[in-house]
DNA sequence: AGGGATTGCGCAATAG
DNA sequence: CCTATTGCGCAATCCC
C-alpha cells in the first residue's frame, strides 16, 4: 500500500511533479528538472490556465456543463483523404482582414503540403510530445491523490495528537486546581494531620 | 480565493466528485449521484484501472516512459476517406473461429458502414459523453488539487495548534513541578513564614 | 523563427 | 443496446 513513511517521499515527488517552465527538448525521459512552485502557482495551474486562445468554447467549458450537442461542426464529411474534421470555429464572418495584427486570422499559411516527409516528421514529433505530456499528466494527477490521501492520513494523526495533548492539558489543569485547594485550605486552617 | 470555512466544502464536493458507479444516461447536466468511495476506492480509481484491454503498451504506459516512437504505426495512410489511422493490433494472425467465445476477435462486425446516418448519430453521441466525461475528469482533477492545498493548509494550523498545546502543557507541568517542591520543602521542613 | 509542451476534440476500443 | 472511460492522433496554441 505504500503508506507510511510521513509526508516526505509523496509531496517530494508531488512537489516535483509541476512544470515550473519548459524544459530541454531531447527525448531524455529521466526528466529531473529541479524546479519548484509555490501553491498558487500550482493551483493556478490547471485552473487559470485556459490559454486565450481562438476557442469559443474554452470558458464555458472550464465552467462545467460543456457537453450537449453545442455545435454540430463536424457533419459535413467533405474533407479528402486523411486529416478527420475539426473545428474550425463556423461562428465567424469575415472580420479577419479587420482584426488586430495580433488576432490575424490563419492566412492559408504556406500550403501546409499534406502527406509530406517533413510533414509527418512533425507529427510524429508532436504524437511523441503528446504522448510525453500526456503521461506526465496522468503521473501528477496520481501524486496529487496520493498527497490528498496522506495529508488525510496525517491530519487524522494530528487531530488524534491535539485530542491526547488536550486531555493531558485537561487533567493537569484539574490536578493543578486541586493543589490549589488544598493550598487554600492548607493556609486557612491549620494542618489537620501531622 | 474560497479558503477558510475549514475543510468541510472542499472536502465535500470533492468526495462526491468521485464515481462509485455508473449513472443515468439521461443529458442532465446537473448530476447530482449520491455516490460515495472508501480512500482506497479513490486511490484505485485511477492507479490500477488500466483496463486490460488489447493494448499492448498500457503497462509500459503506466509505468512511465511510454513517449519515444514505440510503433509507427500510423505511415501507411491507405485509409479510405475519414478515419484517420488506428491500431489495429496486428500482431494477430486468425485464431479468431478458435478462440472461446467470450474472446472471440472483431469478426467483420457486421460492416460498420461508414458516414451511414445511425453512424453519425453513435459518433454525435460518443462526442458527447466524451465531453462530459473529460469535463467531470477536469472538475474532479480540480477539486482534487484543492483538496491537497486545503489539507495542507489545514495541516499547518493543526501543527500550530499542537506546539501551543505543547508549550501550555510544559508551562503547566513546570508550575506543577514547582508546586511539588515548595510542598516538600513545605513537608520537610517547617512553615517559613506564617 | 522554430520546436517542444499543452490542450480541446473526434475516433475507436473497451469497460460497465 | 446504451453511456462512460481511455489511449491516440491531429491541429491550434502556448511558451520558451
């Protein structure tokens, strides 16, 4: 079960488990990069992060309630041989020539040139990247149940240890009160033995 | 930034972001399932289940290191229009009629008929479970990491909580120690003053 | 500019 | 039969 052993080794590897920036590109997959975040960084992580990117989608999505047939967007089977449908975001006129420099619209950009060499060379290194985000993903998704478990685990342990250091306090208190008495006792009347 | 208010929502919506089982199949987006999970329910929901299907890489997958270009398998575009390339698992020759039944290989499957009508209709509707799941997916990944800050957090103040319990309990054994000697010099010898 | 890293999406296989 | 999950490839985008 692997427990045991206190916080150190799970929130270590938790801890590490974060992007703090990008890294080197070489497929090494020992990737150690000593980076570190702080909470907010983490948190904000996966909550913020959704990119403002040309997705009319993105926010609503983050929000919940994102399935139900939004858009149909892919009933038109028209694309030829390979490269399935997507979305290509139908909800958009013609203001691309109009729009800031920075939101150019994707200007045909230099025939993407289907089925070549250096083509599938970039997928392939994309599918790699993917597949590389992807379990690194799954890995810190699993770290961070397992941190929500042991820091569980560990609250228990200190809510048992505040429990036993409040009855220790409770009954000192008592036996402090009681010296009390008997002190207020001792000085009012004199030594009743002895 | 939703903190304080101890552990109690966080915690709550957390646990009950975790499936104990199937649901309706109904589009209602407000999915309310009353379910409930044991720690060791969560930890397994997403550590052991890789699903022993017909992918030969899922254990390599889980163990990290699954990037690097494992199996081409996807250069040969002879596809027909739509559908992109996908594994077929061909390390598989025709044990098909000998298999047990229950095992028994995709035998044509009664011809999937591509861009037929009921075709769309399963993909449209895959398309949206898949969306709804993913999106509980990222809620739950969500909450998750909430939940590890907000015990953390609350691990802090418990520590707290402790070395003030600690510190009053030291003050109050050595006011009793104290006590306990000026009673046995007491005892001992004779009343100083008074 | 260019390349790896992320991410939303659809597809198909599979679990339930 | 259905929906729910999940691995995967693609494309857009992000981010050095």
């Amino acid at each position: 079960m692997m427990s045991d052993s206190r916080v150190s080794s799970v929130i270590q590897e938790w801890v590490s488990s974060y992007p703090g920036q990008g890294q080197g590109q070489t497929l090494n997959p020992s990737n150690q990069s000593t980076n570190q975040m702080s909470q907010m960084d983490m948190l904000s992580y996966s909550q913020g992060m959704i990119r403002g990117g040309a997705d009319d989608r993105v926010a609503e999505q983050m929000m919940g309630l994102s399935y139900l047939p939004y858009t149909p967007s892919c009933l038109t089977n028209t694309s030829s041989p390979s490269s399935t449908n997507h979305h290509q975001s139908s909800t958009q006129q013609d203001f691309s020539p109009f729009l800031l420099p920075t939101l150019r619209a994707p200007v045909t950009k230099r025939s993407i040139s289907k089925d070549s060499a250096e083509y599938r060379q970039r997928r392939e290194r994309n599918n790699i990247a993917v597949r590389k985000s992807r379990d690194k993903a799954r890995r810190r998704i699993m770290l961070t149940q397992q941190r929500a478990l042991q820091l569980q685990e560990d609250n228990q342990k200190l809510q048992m240890r505040i429990g036993q250091l409040t009855q220790e306090l409770d009954t000192l208190k008592h036996i402090l009160s009681q010296r009390h008495l008997q002190g207020a006792e001792e000085g009012a009347a004199g030594e009743s033995s002895i």
